[in-house]
C-alpha cells in the first residue's frame, strides 16, 4: 500500500463546492472511484445546507466563486465551531502564490491547482482524511476522559457522602436512644398515674376533669415523640446500612438463592411493620445460571431496595393489590447474567428518570427514605463491572434491568 493511499482510510465524506457543473461533476465522478461519498454544492448557501444535514469529512473550495467571496466564506467556516475542524482544500485554476497563502493563513489546510493531477490529489486528500481521522479520534480521547473523570468525581462524592452519613448517623443515635427511651418511661408513667387516679374516682369538678384531660394529652403527646423517634432511628440505620457498601467479600453465590432469600426478607419486613396488603411478588428464575462472584450482602440490596420501590409503586396505584404485578426474572445470557425487576405501578415521570440514581433523590413521601436505595444499587453493581438500565412509562410500568458479567 502506498504510503499517501486514501485507501489506507476508512471511506470519507466529502463535498465539493464549485459554481461550474463541468468541474463539480469531474471532481465529484474522479472522488467517487476512490470509494469516498461524494456531494456537490454549486454556492455557499447549498454548502452550508449540506454540512448542515451532513458529516462532512474533507470539503473541496474553488478559490473563485462566481459573483462569491471564498476567502470570506473560508473563514466563516473556520469560525463555526461545527465545521472549524474540516479539513478544506481550496482549488484554483491559477497558480497565484499570494493568493494561495493567505487562503492558508485564512485556515485552509492544502490547496490544488486546476487542471488536477491525479496522484497530487489523491495525496493530498489522504492527508486531509488522516488529519481529520486524528481529530475525531482526540474528540472520543476527550470525552472518555471526561467521562472518567466524571465517575471518579461521583465516586469520591459518594465515598464523602459516606463517611458523612455515618460520622452523622453514630453522633446522633446516643441522644436519640435517650429521647426514645425518655419518652417511653414518661408515657409508661402517665398511663399509672391515670389508671391510679381514674380508680379512685377523684375527678368530679372542673379543675379536676382538667387536670385529668392535660395528663392524657401529655401522654398522647410523648407516645407521640417515642413514634417519630423510632421513626428517625429507622431512618439513622437505614442510612448507615446503605451507605456500608463495603463489597470486600466476595465469592461466588448463587443468584436465584439470594434473591428468594431478600423477597421473604422484604416480605417479612413489611409484615413486621403491620402490612397486610401486600402484591403478589412473581419469579422466573433460570435454573441454569452459573455462581457468579458477588457480596451477598450487597446484592442482596440491590434486589431488596428495587424490589421495595416497586411494591411502594403498585399499592400507590393499586390500592386492594388485585391488579398489582411485580415480577424479577433471571435469565443466563453467553457472557452475563439478565436480572429484570418490573412492576405495573405508577412508573416514572419522564422529567425525573435520568435523577432516579442520583444520591438523596427520592419520589418517596412520608420521610422514611432519604433517597440512598438506588444510588447505592448502581454504585455495588458498577462495582461487579455491571449495569443497570430502566424502561418505564408513566403511569404503566417501571422496568430495572441489571447485567452482572459472568467473569
């Protein structure tokens, strides 16, 4: 292969801007037989609609425009931000040394003189394609990095996060043991006091039935505050167990076990909590998929926190659960193992999908979920080297999928 061969590249995209229909039909024809997509555009306005449709790789510019000035049409284009990185080779039918330089200084990369010679050409336009070639390349370069950095910058705002959540959640659970446990004795009390004093019958006046009101009032009022505080306790451990996403221990699991072991988990959790009206949770587990090597902890919550989101949605929507589905399936893929949480609740706004994984983010009411759940899911998959996509339309279905790689 020759070292300049434009066939040592990829097919280009080219176009040629020349007011004479002869020379644009020539150049167009000689291009075409080197294998490149080739377009035509007889004035600047037909140029700039082309690029505007079009990726254009190199673009050919007679130095003469009829009625046009090329020279300022060049820089235009190297002005745009769109079209400033295409390679433009300015054609002449004259040999005007002057004219020829400042086309370059304008930003030109090469020029031709007319009548074309072959080889000439064919180099020049290799050239203009490995230029551009390169530039694409640095562009892909360019947003890896920055796609790099972006997930080295969540990481370490995760990894703040939780050393925040924890240092947090441990300072605040002594004093609120003390307003819990505080609470119950005070409420324990109030209810002997009551009991002793009701029996004997004191409360026959006003100041007297008063009283009495008050101390039931004062009783309901710190049930009240043992309540809220469990509440806040629940929401303290909640924090720290997903903000632990050590997945340090890992060996290989079986994927079908542990989730049948979070769904009576999850279910047990929500009966413990007094739930009765609770979805049918529906399985369709591959008999065949392989260990993979995974924390079962970790995966664990995975599961049990998409699972959770999905039951919240269906008794949202649903509220005697007859007409509630939630399925999880595992199917074995060639080189991964498929995990598909779907749910017929109330889906998910379009507005908020793309902040469904962002840390803190919840749709959640009632202040029971600080919005951990599915950040810390993406975070432990993306740990296996996996991903996890959603499909859902508001209203219909909400949809998670998980790949975890089997090596």
């Amino acid at each position: 292969m020759e070292k300049n061969d434009v066939s040592a590249h990829k097919p280009a995209k080219l176009l040629v801007v020349d007011d004479s229909e002869n020379a644009r039909s020539l150049l167009k024809r000689r291009l075409a037989m080197y294998g490149h997509e080739v377009m035509a555009a007889a004035n600047q306005n037909d140029a700039l609609k082309a690029l505007q449709n079009n990726s254009v790789d190199v673009i050919f510019l007679n130095m003469f425009l009829e009625g046009q000035n090329s020279s300022a049409f060049l820089k235009t284009l190297k002005s745009n931000d769109n079209y400033q990185n295409i390679p433009i080779i300015m054609i002449s039918s004259n040999d005007d040394t002057e004219l020829l330089v400042k086309c370059i200084e304008a930003g030109a990369e090469d020029y031709l003189v007319k009548p074309l010679n072959q080889t000439i050409l064919r180099a020049r336009l290799s050239n203009c394609i490995a230029r551009k070639e390169a530039y694409d390349k640095e562009l892909q370069y360019l947003a890896q990095i920055k796609q790099g950095q972006k997930q080295i910058a969540a990481q370490e705002k995760m990894a703040s996060v939780g050393v925040l959540v924890t240092s947090i959640s441990n300072e605040l659970k002594n004093p609120l043991n003390f307003v819990i446990n505080f609470a119950n004795v005070s409420a324990e009390i109030c209810s002997e006091l009551i009991q002793n004093l009701e029996s004997k019958n004191l409360f026959e006046n006003e100041p007297q039935k008063t009283i009495l009101s008050n101390l039931k009032k004062f009783q309901s009022n710190v049930s009240k505050i043992s309540n809220y505080g469990r509440n806040a306790d629940q929401i303290i451990r909640f924090m720290l167990d997903q903000s632990n996403t050590d997945n340090s221990q890992k060996h290989p699991a079986n994927v079908n076990k542990i989730i049948g072991q979070t769904i009576d988990m999850l279910m047990s959790s929500y009966k413990s909590k007094g739930s009765t009206n609770l979805p049918q949770i529906t399985t369709d587990l591959s008999e065949d998929v392989p260990h993979i090597i995974l924390s079962i902890q970790s995966f664990s919550k995975v599961i049990y926190n998409i699972l959770d989101n999905a039951i919240y949605s269906v008794q949202k929507k649903y509220p005697d659960q007859s007409l509630s589905e939630v399925t999880i399936s595992v199917k074995n893929h060639l080189n991964d193992v498929e995990i598909t949480i779907r749910d017929n609740g109330m889906g998910i706004n379009n507005d908020i999908k793309n902040r469904i994984f962002e840390p803190f983010f919840t749709t959640k009411t009632g202040g029971m979920n600080p919005g951990l759940g599915l950040s810390t899911a993406l975070e432990i998959i993306q740990d296996l080297k996996g991903g996890i996509s959603v499909d859902s339309m508001e209203g219909e279905f909400a949809e998670f999928k998980i790949t975890i790689p089997k090596k």
